[in-house]
C-alpha cells in the first residue's frame, strides 16, 4: 500500500472520530447549561444609616417556632413587638433549636447584640446575610417567664456613627404567616397563631 491509500482509509475513521468528539462535547455543554441553577432574586441590601444610638424600632426581626408548642413565634413575636423592634414574619421553621437561636448578618453587629440582650439563654450564628434583618427561632425549652432579661437592653451606642440597618420592609403575605394575614399581623381571637 502506498502512503497515499492509507492517508484515505485512514481520514475517514480520524474526521468520524473528530466529529462524535465535537458532538459529545455539545451535548456536555448544554446539559450543564440545562442544569445550571437558576440565578435568584438578588439580595436586598441594608442601608447605611447615621445613627449614635440604635433603638429596637430601627431593628427588624422575623421570630420563628421550632418546637413543638403552638403559638410560641406568635407570643415572643407579640413582646418584640410591644417593645419596639419591627416584627417583619412570624412563622415555623424546621430548624432544630432548644432555647432561642439568634441569626444575623455577624454575631457583633449591633442589632444582633440588642435582641440578644433581651433572652437569658440565646445561642447567636452569623449567616452574612445582606440585608441585616435578625432572625429569632425559639425552641421547645424556651422558659417563657425565665427566657427573658429583667431588663433588657433598650438601646446600643454606636460609636462609629453609621450603622447597616434592612430596608423599610413591605408587608406582603407569605407562608407561615398567621392564617395569611400578612407579615407581623397579631392573630385574631380563633386564629392559630405560631
């Protein structure tokens, strides 16, 4: 055989091969494109406000149950309240917590420090989340007449003077919420509240 003959017997097997590579790497790429996770709503950032003391009424927070007793979001959730802070949801959540977990943006920021200063036995995590609301989850153990602080903390110096504080919230019904009632509605008599 001369070199030529093999060349041709041989290009044909070489460009199929070529081919199916081209194609394989085709449909690798679009089913990673098909699956890729899908972008969510981009994440609400808090605002720089200036502030020499922070009060619970600039403070938002959402209060969740983890146990088992009904209506225990509903109750701290009410306190909160009554004492300032901007009750933003009320609702369940799965997450497994004894006494009362605190979640903010980072464990020193100041308005995870003045809800902590009003719970005797708060565990408190960091989550970096943008928007610096606080999360209060309240477990099964919490003592509703030992869990809270005598005297709580009322308000926070800020010694640099700017604190990052969640955008006016905008009421709008989730699931979770109190018989749909909207964000921070207060049950009404019948209602089952969280």
């Amino acid at each position: 055989m001369d070199s030529k003959r093999v060349m041709r017997s041989l290009s044909t097997p070489i460009t199929l091969v070529l081919l199916l590579s081209l194609l394989a790497g085709g449909v690798f790429w679009g089913y990673k494109a098909i699956t890729a996770k899908v972008p969510g709503p981009a994440l609400p950032v808090c605002e720089t406000v200036s502030l020499s003391v922070l009060e619970p009424s600039s403070v938002t927070v959402h209060v969740y149950n983890a146990g088992t007793r009904r209506g225990m979001a509903g109750r701290v959730a009410k306190k909160l309240g009554e004492s300032g802070f901007i009750v933003d949801k009320v609702g369940n959540t799965e997450a497994k917590v004894l006494t009362v977990l605190i979640i903010g943006a980072a464990v020193d920021n100041p308005e995870v420090q003045l809800i902590a200063g009003w719970f005797t036995e708060a565990k408190i995590e960091a989550d970096g989340r943008t928007d610096h609301t606080v999360e209060v989850i309240v477990g099964s153990s919490f003592d509703e007449k030992l869990g809270w602080v005598a005297e709580p903390v009322t308000s926070l110096e800020i010694p640099s003077g700017q604190v990052c504080l969640p955008p006016s919230p905008t009421p709008t019904p989730e699931e979770g919420d109190v018989e749909g009632k909207g964000e921070g509605t207060q049950p009404e008599p019948g209602d089952q509240p969280t």
